[in-house]
C-alpha cells in the first residue's frame, strides 16, 4: 500500500519541486514559462494523486499487505454504519498536516498569480526566492508525514467501532441495518475502496473519532446527502464539507458513488491526540461512544425510513 504510507509526503516533495522549477524561469524573467510549468505541473500532480488516491491504493503492484474488512448485516439494508479497525502514528498532528497542505496548495496559486503579474510588468527575482522559501516551510511538516504504528487508536478508530457495535445493539432486531468495519483506513482508506468495488452504492454514516467532551461534528465529501441528515433528524447540527487533506472513509465510498455522513465527536484537544501514542485509554472514558450511540439509534428508529428511491 505505497499511496497509503508515502502518498503525503510524495505530494510535499512534488509541490516544493515544481515551485522550484517555476521560481528558476520567473527569475530569469520568464513570466511565460512558469505560468505554463505551474499549470501543467498543477495538472499532472491532480491527475496523479487522484489516480494513487482512488486506484494506485488497490491496483499498484508494489508494498501490497493483506487485511481484511469485517461486515454483518440484518435483513437486507439500505443504510450502513461504518467505522475502521485499523490505527496509526504520524509525528505531524492531523490539523497542522491539513493547513500544511492546504497552504502548499494555496501558494503554487500564488505563483500563478505572479507569474502572470511578470507578463505585465518586471518583477524582482527577489519575488521568486520569496515564495520557494514559503512553498518549502508549508511543505515541512507534509514531508514529514510519514506512517508508524506508535498510537494505541484509542479514539481513532476504536471509538468509532464501539459507537457502532453499541448503536446496532439498542437497535430493534428486526431493524434492518448493516455494519461494515474496515481495515486498512489509515493506509489510503484502502479497505473501503476494496469493499466499493465489489458493493452496490447505498447510504452510510461513518463514524470516526468519539471523544468523552466536544461536540458532534457531521462532515461529507463530494456531494451532501440531504436524505440521510434529513434521516437524522433536526436534533442534529447540519453537515460541513470536510477540510481538505483529512481523509476518511466516507470519502471512499462518497467518491464510489455512496450517499455518506462522517460523524465525530470532540474538541481541538481531540484532534491533537489523534496518530500520537496519547490516543490510550488514559484519555478516553467511553461516555462520548455511549451518548453518540444513543443519539444514533434513538434518530434511526424514530425517523421515517431510507429507502433506495430516496438515495438516487
């Protein structure tokens, strides 16, 4: 799973190179020639990493490993709850890796802007050196995003796969409903696209990441899902687009065409916590999974039911 360990990291170096290509032709007064680099360089770059993000993690031939999702179903569902199995550490805290990557993003723009400024009037080479040197302190802590197994996963992911097993268990049995927990989520979300290939589209809530404290947060990639936070019900706080650069399931199966809800818990103290080896039981109690399963199940049984139709 070459994406999933080395994917970050490749795109920080890839960025900084690039700037440093488009910086050469824009000190030499080139304004042309690094806005046709940027933009091309842009290009590949999107095109790559979406085809490593969605496809290089399963198909690449190279630093394959093996796991397995773990799925049980009632009846025949419509509406599946979904959390990961599986943990890791990275030394770079999740937000302060998503404003990195963000700000990569955000300064090859800039770049873009200056190079067409240079078509207009003469900028100093002073200019260029100023925004390598931007481009490669953001890309710092991307390239230093690399994953180890140093974090017990109390929070990420564990809570999340006891929200399930616990919301399925207040549940009526007769209340059709499927589970599916996946592996592999920290290496490229690999275990949900796995399972996306082989399972028709349908409609999901992903739980990942229940803090004790903090409030509940409801994300989606791609488009919002009005049928399942209409399923929920208006107790719950409307759903925000997830940041950039923070990965989760729901983005698999959103981008497999699943209609999808991530649900999580806590406060920037969460966030901090999670891929460190804080991410124990020292700091997790277990009351957030409790409430968070409670509210869930309590939305589920009272709300008018999802059915095909309304997914499409």
């Amino acid at each position: 799973m070459f994406p999933g360990r080395w994917g970050t990291p490749l795109f920080g170096a890839a960025a900084v190179g690039l700037m440093l290509v488009a910086a050469r032709e824009g000190r030499a007064g080139h304004g042309a020639r690094a806005l046709a680099a940027l933009l091309i360089g842009a290009a590949i770059l999107s095109a790559c990493g979406g085809w490593l993000g969605r496809n290089g993690v399963l198909d690449l031939p190279f630093a394959r490993a093996r796991s397995t999702n773990l799925v049980a179903t009632r009846g025949s569902p419509t509406l599946w709850l979904v959390a990961h199995l599986d943990s890791k550490s990275q030394p770079i805290p999740i937000g302060v890796r998503a404003t990195a990557i963000i700000s990569c993003i955000a300064f090859l723009g800039v770049a873009m802007g200056v190079s067409v400024a240079q078509l207009v009037v003469s900028l100093p080479p002073l200019v260029w050196s100023a925004l390598v040197v931007a481009e490669l302190l953001a890309a710092l802590p991307v390239l230093a995003s690399v994953v180890s197994a140093r974090s017990p996963g109390a929070l990420d992911d564990a809570s999340g796969v006891a929200s399930v097993l616990r919301t399925v268990e207040m549940m009526p049995r007769e209340t059709a409903i499927g589970v599916l927990l996946t592996s592999a989520e920290e290496l490229g979300l690999a275990g949900a696209r796995a399972w996306a290939r082989g399972a028709p589209p349908s409609g999901g809530i992903n739980i990942d990441g229940v803090d004790d404290a903090g409030a509940v947060r409801l994300t989606y990639s791609g488009r919002a899902s009005r049928a399942l936070q209409a399923r929920l019900g208006a107790s719950w706080p409307a759903a925000n687009r997830l940041v950039p650069g923070v990965l989760m399931d729901g983005v698999a199966l959103s981008d497999a065409g699943w209609e999808i809800v991530n649900i999580s818990k806590g406060g920037w103290r969460t966030v901090s916590r999670i891929h460190t080896p804080s991410d124990d039981l020292a700091h997790l109690e277990g009351s957030g999974v409790e409430e968070l399963a409670r509210m869930l199940a309590t939305s589920l049984m009272t709300q008018v039911p999802l059915t095909r139709e309304r997914l499409v």
